[in-house]
C-alpha cells in the first residue's frame, strides 16, 4: 500500500521535504499527493514546482480529506500543537517538524493525545537518522571510545534577524530553533536524562534568547557542554571523548556528510542530487526519517524506535529548563493542556 504524504506549510522547510523526498532513488512507496498553506496562492505555486496533484485551500480541508495517510507539519513554532492536533483529531499520522511543541505540557498533550487516536506521531528530529550518527552509535556500542565523559557540540549561524527566531509571538528561540540539535545530540550520546542542567544565554529587545551555553551533567559522571548563538557563524561540529579517545562529526553536525572514528579513519556518507535548490544545509537528508517513518506505519508502529515519544519529552523539559534559566516566557507556559 502507498504512503501519501501531505505537506502542510508551503515555506523554506517544507520545500526542502519535498525535494528531498522526490529525488531519492530508493524513497520506496511513498508519494506527496497534497499540499496546503494559509496563502493558496503560495501553496498552487508550491504543487507546480514539485508536481503535487492536489491543492487544499486551507489546512482544514486538508486534514479532512481522504486524499491523505500523514501530514508533514512544517508551520512555525507557535502552530506546531493546534495544527498537529487537528491532523491526528481528523484520523492523519503526523510527522511534525521540530521542536514538538513551545513547552513540555504541550508536547506531553499532544503525544497523549496521539496514542488516544492510535495514530503515528513523531518529531521530525532528522539528524537521529543520519548514517553517520548511526555509525557514532555502532562506534560507541563497540567500546572504541571506553567510557564517554565529555560531549561538545557547537551551532551558530547568523540568523539573528530571521522573524521566527526573533519573536516571541512566533515562538521565537535559539534553543528551540537550532539549540535543540545539541540539546539531542547530548542525549543521543548519553541516553538518559541529565542530573543538573545548568544554562546562561543573552536575550534580545523581544525577551527571546539569541544566545545559550548549556552543561548537562549526567550520573555517570559526564558532561555535555553545548553553545548556540544565533549571531555568528561557530565550528559546527560535534565530538565525543571517552576513556580510549575520541570521535568526531564533522561540520555540520546536525546532517553530516563525515565522521572521524576514534581510530582516525574518515567516513563519508554523500547525499543524493537534486536539480532544485536547497534552503538549509544538507536538507537531502530529510528524506532518511521519512523512510523510517514508512517502514512504522508498515508495522503498525504508533512511535519510532529510533526516536520515541519519550525522547521528545526529555527534550521538551531539556529545553523548558533552559529557558526558565535564561529568562524566556511564553504565554503558553500559564496554560494547561487536555
């Protein structure tokens, strides 16, 4: 049975999801058959572009029609929870972009609300299906690196006056924009909760943080130091030390193209052509999530084994936590959710 997908937000991300998804060789079956934005106007340009059969004018519409099996929520931050809980009230699987939601009683909602239904849902966290990270994984579990102790991961990239990063009302953060890729990098490395979260960051004229250092500390006694800075430009790597050396990925760490083993050897992990431009730095690797979520729903799988609900949910407090430190608050955090 094929898998149609319906693209929810005709902007930068959801371009990248598509194209990404459309040129790969080995996608298996899996097709976008809709689209839908708040301008149809945009999303009917979107459908020419990509070859999408249908255009829904609004994302009502979309999620009532029969024309669909999941959405692919690409909305802004602010949207995330009320336009995924439509999907799924209408009977849809969901794959929402990241973060899940502005804060943990929204996302503990959401997902609650998901296994209700006995529908899919998944945060679109793409790096976790990265084949390098998949060989860091296999590294780690060979014992190459002994027993880690430290994780140092750094994002920045000058988008400090992007709107959706900027404004509160848009849900506006650096650690719920690209701080949440180290933020799970630390936990894809250590696999549990931390013990102490310790987190200083800048705020800008709106109240939102264009800057966070964040240390993790964990029981078994290491560390994650973690920087993101909406500013500048950072060596945007990853690396893992244990007791027996270190493995590093490579720039950019959140979809790498190489990793460095601990023994020094240099792997690449190329991603596949496209005659269509990308936004974002090697978004040919969204389509490797897709192929995880398929292959649940082919198994009847409400959550992904390699990225569960209760991995969103540390995530969630992770980054709940961080703004309570730094000083950002949003409406949302007074409020209580079903």
């Amino acid at each position: 049975m094929t898998i149609r997908w319906g693209i929810v937000s005709a902007g930068k991300i959801g371009h990248d999801f598509v194209n990404a998804m459309n040129t790969f060789p080995d996608k298996g079956d899996q097709v976008i058959t809709a689209v839908a934005a708040r301008d149809s106007q945009r999303a009917a340009e979107f459908a020419k572009l990509h070859n999408i059969p249908k255009v829904f004018e609004n994302y009502e519409a979309l999620a009532q029609s029969k024309d669909i099996d999941i959405a692919y929520v690409g909305v802004l931050n602010q949207d995330h929870y009320n336009i995924s809980k439509l999907f799924l009230e209408n009977g849809k699987h969901v794959l929402c972009e990241k973060p899940l939601c502005l804060n943990f009683k929204q996302a503990q909602s959401l997902l609650s609300f998901a296994k209700k239904k006995k529908l899919f849902l998944m945060e679109a966290v793409w790096s976790r299906f990265s084949p390098a990270y998949l060989a860091l994984e296999e590294e780690i579990k060979s014992g190459k690196l002994g027993e880690i102790k430290h994780v140092d991961v750094n994002f920045g990239t000058p988008i400090g006056k992007v709107d959706r990063v900027t404004k509160k009302d848009l849900g506006g953060s650096a650690i719920l924009d690209i701080g949440i890729y180290v933020l799970q990098f630390a936990q894809f490395v250590y696999k549990t909760e931390p013990v102490k979260i310790t987190a200083t960051g800048i705020l800008n004229e709106n109240g939102v943080d264009i800057v966070d250092t964040v240390v993790l500390e964990y029981e078994c006694g290491g560390r994650a130091v973690l920087n993101v800075d909406t500013r500048v430009k950072l060596w945007n790597k990853a690396t893992v030390v244990g007791t027996k050396g270190r493995a590093t990925i490579e720039e950019p760490f959140h979809f790498p193209k190489k990793f460095v083993h601990v023994d020094g050897t240099v792997e690449d992990f190329p991603r596949h052509s496209s005659n269509l431009h990308y936004n974002f730095e090697n978004s040919a690797g969204l389509v490797y999530q897709t192929l995880e979520v398929v292959k649940c729903l082919r198994e009847g799988l409400l959550e992904s084994p390699r990225f569960p609900h209760s991995e969103s949910l540390i995530l969630a407090k992770l980054e709940d936590a961080v703004r309570k430190q730094v000083g950002v608050h949003y409406d949302v955090d007074d409020q209580e959710f079903p």
